[in-house]
C-alpha cells in the first residue's frame, strides 16, 4: 500500500459514529467521534468553564502578609461535563451536531443517566478521558470475600 496523497487524506470520511438507544427517551441518538478542530474546541469550551467557576485566589486579610499561593480547588470544575460532551458529540445522519455551546445548560437539565451513556460512548469514540472512570467503577466494586480480615 502506498503513502496517501492530500486530496486522499482530506477525502477521508474518518470520523467514527455510533447509534446508541436511549431508552430514558425511547429513541435512538447518534454520536460521533470529534474532529481535531471540535476537540480543540470542546477542549478549551472545558478549560474556561474550569475557569469560570474554580475560585480565584484568596486575597489576603489586611494585617495578615501574602495571598496563599495555591487557589481553593472547586470540586465542580468538570461542571456541565457530560452535557457539553453530548453537544459537541451528538450529530445527525449528515453528521452536523445537533447542539451548539449555547444548548448545554439546556441540555444539562436532561435525564442524568441519559447523559451518562451518550458521555459513555462518546468518550470510547474521543477517548477524552481515558479509562479513568473504568478504573474509578471498577475499584468500587470489590466483591465481599476479597475485603481483608477485619473489614
């Protein structure tokens, strides 16, 4: 097999897409995996959330010398994750998202666990986030005859 062209390269249909039923809306979605300029683009949607809401730092008390210098952490900086994955990753059968970044917020009022399996897949098409949550999922479940003496 020869080196491809760059009319071959940008011919490519690539982006992988899945249909996924919903049953929490009795329907189908289809969810697709991002092209580079969409990730990037989810990507930093992510980071200026982060931003957004993650505390700035504490300024300090009159009296009482510097500000700290690490900022309070938020644990809700992955605020609106799932529904902003959702809407960068939810197409049509032409691929064309169905939801823009103005839609999160909308969308993030949705059924949790509708949200969760479209977040599921399109995180196994993206691999955004690794097998973190795998991971996470699969060290809560420790069966009872594996727990050590005394626990």
């Amino acid at each position: 097999m020869g080196l491809l062209t760059k009319q071959e390269i940008l011919s490519q249909d690539d982006l992988k897409k899945e249909e996924l039923y919903i049953p929490e809306w009795e329907a189908s979605v289809l969810i697709s995996e991002l092209s580079a300029d969409a990730r990037d683009e989810f990507e930093q949607f992510m980071v200026e959330e982060r931003d957004r809401i993650r505390p700035k730092q504490r300024q300090p008390v009159k009296g009482q010398g510097k500000k700290q210098d690490k900022p309070q952490v938020n644990k809700k900086e992955y605020a609106h994750i799932r529904a902003a994955l959702a809407a960068y990753t939810l197409v049509d059968e032409k691929g064309e998202r169905l939801f823009s970044t103005q839609d999160i917020m909308e969308l993030g009022k949705k059924s949790g666990m509708a949200l969760d399996r479209i977040f599921d897949v399109a995180n196994k098409l993206n691999k955004i986030y690794g097998q973190e949550r795998e991971d996470v999922e699969k060290n809560s479940e420790t069966p009872q005859g594996d727990l050590p003496d005394g626990e």
